[in-house]
C-alpha cells in the first residue's frame, strides 16, 4: 500500500474537488467529475471569460481564491497553463494550503510529476491526468472527454497511485494511459506535433485552395481530409497516397513550382513533408528505391536553390 494512502485515497468515488483554475480544461474537467458522483466544492477565476465558463459548467459552486479552493479539497485539480504551474505549486505549499492525504493532480500535458515535487513533500499525493482533447469549455466538452484517453503519470512503483489515477479516469468515462514520467516530454510532443501543427498545415490548405480561386475551401477539404485521417488511424503507412508515395516525381516538381510562385510561405513546409513521405513510404514499402531517390533529390535541390 502506498504511504500517501489516507480516508481520501480509500474512497476515490466520493471526493471534494477543488478546481484552480477554471479555464476551458479545468471547468470541463470539474464538470465530468461532478457528474462522475464527486462534489465540486469551491473554484478559482478571474478573468470574466473563466467567471461565465464556471458559472455555466460549474453553477453554484463558489468562486475563491485559489489557495481557499485548495484548503477546502480533497482532490486539488491544476488547470493552469503549463509555465505558470512550477510557482502555482510552490505559492500553494507556502501558504500551507496543502495538506497530507490530498490528492493533487495537474492536467497539463508537458509535465508530469517532478513539477509536484513540494506537494509530494507536504504529504499529499501527485498526479498528472492529462486529457488528450481540445476544449472549448462548452457543455459538448463533457461529450469528449467521455470519448478522449486521459495521459496519467505517478510516481514510479507507487501502483495505489496509478490506480487512483486510473479510476478517477475511467470515472469520467475516458481511457487511461499510463505515461511514465521520463516519456512525458516525447509523449507531449508527439501530441502537440499532430493536433496543433494539423490545424496549421489544414489552415495553410484551405488559404491556398482560395488563391486558387476555391470559395468554400472548408467544405470542399472536410470529406478528403476526415478520410485521410481515418485512413491512417486504421491502416497507418498503408494510408499513404498521392504523388509521392506513388513515385510522381513531375507532379511534385509542378507542386514546388506554383507553391514558389504563389505560397512561398507554404512551401518549406510542403518540401519539409514530402520528404518524410519518402522515408515512409519506402520504408513500407510503397515506394521504390530508384523512385525515392529522384524525389528526394527534387526535394533536396529545392531546399538548396531557396
């Protein structure tokens, strides 16, 4: 049994929560567990956006400053961006507002534990339950996070505490992950590398398909690229299609050319792409050698001559 286990740690299912701050994450998160049988006991906000979020996913529970919101908590949520988490913890500590038996989880995805290292020192328990979901604080987030994975990290050998973090998950009914601390940062980046440079590289699309004269270029992209990603969550390499997974080289030289003349902007990162559909697409497969290395000259002569 772990040392952190107390009267909190052995009734997971029926918690006072505190939630600072109540953001798009932590408003949503707060709301899912109310509805999983906790008690919302207390949040903190300030600016008026976080004031009518909390107010519309978390009504009637007061709003308090956040070391107030903490001392009345059994499970302390962090939902803090991830650089203001380090002095959040710190401030929380020296003011005394944690205590032993607590349970204390952040949901930032960059970090895992080591950041609650003086809360781990105070008596209560760390945890890091990241959910793998943008929020837009909304009652349809309750809808998501139902259907989203939650990244969990504890402290390593300490099994009580990776279950109380996977029950407080599966709670909500999401799915845990275990992340090990020492994967956080690999595990955050690969996240961050698909969803946020996605809505850049769609974003970037839908501007070119207007130069190209394409009115509703929402509409026209939304069916291709739902396929596309469904395609690769199913079948992975075997998704790939397209110019150059099929060897095409002329066409990828056409593509550089009217992306120079036309998006200059978009085109380091198509090049940039391109050349890691080489590597996999031969790597599977796909795509032969004689093939690949004609492409992957065009890419690399490109590169050289902008």
């Amino acid at each position: 049994m772990s040392d952190h286990a107390g009267p909190a740690m052995l009734r997971p299912a029926r918690l006072a929560v505190g939630v600072v701050s109540a953001g798009r994450v932590g408003s949503v998160f707060g709301a899912a567990l109310a509805r999983a049988g906790h008690t919302v006991v207390a949040a903190s906000g300030i600016s008026a956006a976080s004031l009518a979020r909390a107010e519309r996913m978390l009504p009637d529970v007061p709003l308090l400053p956040p070391d107030e919101v903490v001392r009345l908590a059994d499970l302390v949520l962090l939902a803090v961006p991830d650089d203001a988490l380090e002095g959040l913890v710190r401030g929380l500590v020296a003011t005394g507002s944690i205590r032993a038996g607590q349970i204390v989880a952040h949901t930032s995805g960059a970090h895992g534990i080591a950041v609650l290292a003086p809360v781990a020192e105070a008596g209560a328990l760390p945890l890091a339950l990241h959910p793998v979901m943008t929020f837009t604080g909304r009652q349809e987030d309750l809808e998501r996070i139902a259907a989203c994975s939650v990244g969990i990290t504890a402290a390593d050998g300490d099994e009580a505490a990776w279950n109380v973090g996977e029950a407080l998950t599966m709670e909500m009914s999401a799915e845990p992950v275990r992340v090990p601390e020492q994967a956080r940062g690999l595990y955050h980046a690969a996240l961050a590398h698909g969803a946020n440079h996605l809505v850049t590289l769609i974003a970037d699309c839908a501007d070119v398909l207007r130069r190209a004269g394409v009115a509703n270029a929402e509409r026209v992209l939304g069916p291709l690229l739902s396929a596309a990603l469904d395609n690769v969550l199913r079948h992975g390499d075997r998704a790939l299609t397209g110019p150059v997974a099929r060897g095409d080289e002329g066409t990828v030289r056409k593509h550089l050319a009217v992306l120079a003349e036309n998006a200059p902007e978009v085109a380091p990162s198509y090049r940039t792409l391109a050349g890691r559909t080489v590597a996999r697409a031969t790597a599977s497969g796909m795509l032969g050698a004689g093939a690949a290395n004609e492409i992957s000259q065009l890419l690399g002569e490109t590169r050289h001559d902008h």
